[in-house]
C-alpha cells in the first residue's frame, strides 16, 4: 500500500515539474519575442575631432587651353603638316594654304607702290626742263594768235567805218581778240607756275598715293602670312576638320590644339563649405583610375552662382603626366584644419522642414534632437549647437526609426 502511495507522489511531482517547464519556456519565449521586436540601431558617439579633415567635392577637368585655328585667309588648303593626336611646340608650322594668288597680290601691290613713289618723286622736283620749253612754246604761239586777231579787228575797223562789212562781223573780230589775249595771259600764269617749283597740293596727293600704295602691300603680305597656320602654344592636335586641296574660309575652323600641360577642375562648393576655401591652397585632385595630382585653388568666386545655389571654384593642376580627358570627373581633397571640432557622421544628420536633426539614444529611447550644422568635412558635418560630448546618436538609417520608439544598440 505505502509503495503504492510512494509511486502516486512521484508522478504528482514529475508532472508537476514539467508544467514548471513548460512555464519557463514559454516565458522565455515571449522574452525573446519581446527583444527581437526592438529595432537594433547603429549608435555614433558624439565626441571632438583630434585629426584635421579633408573636404571632398567633385568637379569636371578640361584643359587649360582648348583653340579652334584657322586661317586668316581664305584659300585652297595646300598642305596639313600635322596628324590627329600628334603633339606640337609653340610656333610649329602646322598647315598652310596655295599662295600663288596671295603672291601676285604682292607683286601687284609692290608695282603699285613703285609707280606711286615716282610720281611722288616727279611732284616733289617740280617740271622738268623740257616742260618750261613746251610752255614757252605755247606762249609765243598765244602771242602770234593775238597779234593775228589784232591786226585783223583793225582791218575790220576800216573797213565797217568805210561801210564794206557789218556790224555783226567786227564785233565777231573783237571778241577773237579778247579771247587771244586771254589765253596768252593763262598762257603766262601757267608759266610762272612752273618756275616756282613743286606744288604743295601736287606732292600732298602724291604722299597719298604712296600711302595707299603701301597699305595694299602691306595686306597683300598679311594675306600671305595668314596663310601659313602656326601652333600658339604648345598642346595634342584634338581634331582636323579639314583636307589638303579643300577649299577653307577665313575664320573656318581647321585644327582644336589643346594644351594637356595644365588641366583645370571646375567645382561647386555649397555656402556651408565655402568660407574654408582659399586661393592658393592646395588640392588633391583623385581621377575614376586611381590616378592623382596636386593642384592650386587658383579661383574662388565671390558671389553665388544664384541658378546653382553654390559658389564656383576653379583648381588648376600644372606639371602632371596624368593621361586625364577633358570632361572627365574628379575629386578635389581639400585638407582642413578642424582640430577640436565636435563632429558627427554626414548618415546621421537628417533635414524636416529646413531644420537639421539628429536622433539621440538615452536609455534606449530614440529622441528627436534639432541641430545647428557648420562646415562638412569630408562625411562629417560640424554641429555647433543642439549636442554635448558623449552624447549617443543614431549613426545611420534616421528613417528606420521614430521620435520615442525604444531601440537596441549594436554596436558604435
């Protein structure tokens, strides 16, 4: 009987116990139930920055020097010297246009200026010798013209007052005398004329000519030396646009020579970064392919490009054998000094209604914390109010959590 009894208290206990166990598990279940539904979040403690920082913008090169060349001619293209991608020095010789017409323009212009400057000459002597003769000449012949007329109207005279001709006729005689003694006098004036030597209006003109002469030579030759097309400066031929025996307009574009000596980085850098910039600072300059150079802000711009919201800066970089591409994009590292400046991560900042915001951890309890941001340094931003050293923050997905949720923190 007791042995009986013995056997019925223990499988009271044994099935005791197992509800006991089943109470345990299923409390630890809804324990963990209850964690796993807390969100896990990466934490950032706030603290100072002990190491300067490096700002990083991208920017597009292009060379310092991009032309398009043409001559400054029109013509038929006698010869291209160069090929696409050949490299050339500064005053290197590299297309030329057909100077057959272009050189007997400068043979007719020469002709031009010869024949002014001996007319010039001639003006400037005065008339020669047989000149004065010739009009000597002319004087005595307007003499013997007046005394033919005179001796003539004194026969008229008579003979009108004897009645034998009319009066029509000796008045017709007179005015054949008048006009002899005119012209001698012309005659005589003329004379003395060119007994005083050169006239100032005859040598003035002259001048002119000479002048005008030596204007078309010179453009003469200016056309032929804008048909030779030079390098002026040093670069790669990008492009030839042109062919030999094509016939190309003054201004046309034939070859783009670039300068690949010098590259320059355009950048837009926001207002909240552009008080660190200055010119003559240095920059790194980092291409897609690894490669990199050193450059010199050489451009700040003082005002706001209003259409971009940003301020333009140009870097200059001088001395480099990188095989950069004009148009390519790259990444300027522009060291700064922010020592001692409390920072956080650029993912934990978030921006609601224009006002930046961060969510702080205190006691497992995300809470919506507005801040005051200065410069940005590289992935970091400078907060200057709305933090305190040590404080604990949200590092990254701001919109995988609320204001007041509880959350869980992995890690820093």
């Amino acid at each position: 009987m007791k042995k009986w009894i013995s056997l019925a208290v223990v499988a009271v206990l044994l099935a005791g116990c197992e509800k006991l166990e089943e109470s345990v598990a299923q409390l630890k279940k809804i324990e963990e139930e209850s964690v796993i539904k807390l969100k896990t979040v990466n934490a950032y403690t706030v603290e100072e920055n002990a190491e300067a920082k490096t700002m990083e913008v991208a920017g597009v090169v292009s060379p310092r020097q991009e032309l398009a060349l043409s001559f400054g001619a029109s013509g038929k293209i006698a010869s291209i010297l160069v090929q696409k991608g050949g490299t050339v020095k500064a005053g290197q010789t590299l297309a030329t246009l057909d100077e057959t017409a272009l050189q007997q323009g400068i043979n007719a212009a020469q002709g031009q200026v010869a024949s002014a400057n001996i007319r010039r000459s001639k003006a400037i002597q005065g008339p020669e010798s047989h000149v004065l003769q010739t009009q000597q000449l002319q004087i005595e012949k307007a003499q013997e013209t007046l005394q033919k007329a005179e001796r003539e109207h004194a026969q008229a005279r008579i003979l009108f007052e004897g009645g034998a001709i009319a009066k029509d006729e000796l008045d017709r005689l007179a005015l054949a005398q008048r006009q002899a003694k005119l012209t001698l006098e012309e005659e005589r004036v003329a004379l003395g004329k060119l007994k005083q030597g050169a006239d100032r209006l005859d040598v003035e003109q002259a001048n002119a000519d000479v002048q005008q002469a030596n204007v078309q030579l010179s453009r003469a030759k200016q056309d032929a030396s804008d048909a030779i097309l030079k390098a002026p400066f040093s670069g790669v031929i990008a492009a030839i646009t042109k062919s030999e025996s094509e016939q190309t307009a003054a201004g046309s574009e034939v070859i783009r020579l670039v300068d690949t000596s010098s590259w320059l980085v355009k950048l837009q850098v926001e207002s909240e970064q552009i008080g660190n910039w200055q010119q003559g600072a240095t920059v790194k300059v980092k291409a897609t392919d690894g490669s990199e150079a050193e450059g010199k802000v050489t451009f700040v711009s003082p005002v706001m490009d209003q259409g971009r919201g940003s301020y333009p800066v140009e870097v200059t970089v001088t001395g480099s054998d990188v095989s950069w591409k004009g148009g390519m994009t790259v990444t300027c590292q522009y060291q700064l000094d922010a020592t001692n400046t409390m920072v956080v991560p650029v993912s934990s900042v978030g921006v609601a209604e224009e006002e930046y915001y961060v969510m702080k951890i205190k006691e497992d309890i995300v809470t919506k914390t507005p801040v005051k941001v200065g410069a940005m340094y590289g992935t970091f931003y400078e907060v200057r109010e709305g933090l305190t050293l040590g404080d604990q923050i949200v590092g990254s997905g701001l919109s995988y959590v609320v204001d007041g949720e509880a959350v869980q923190v992995s890690n820093e």
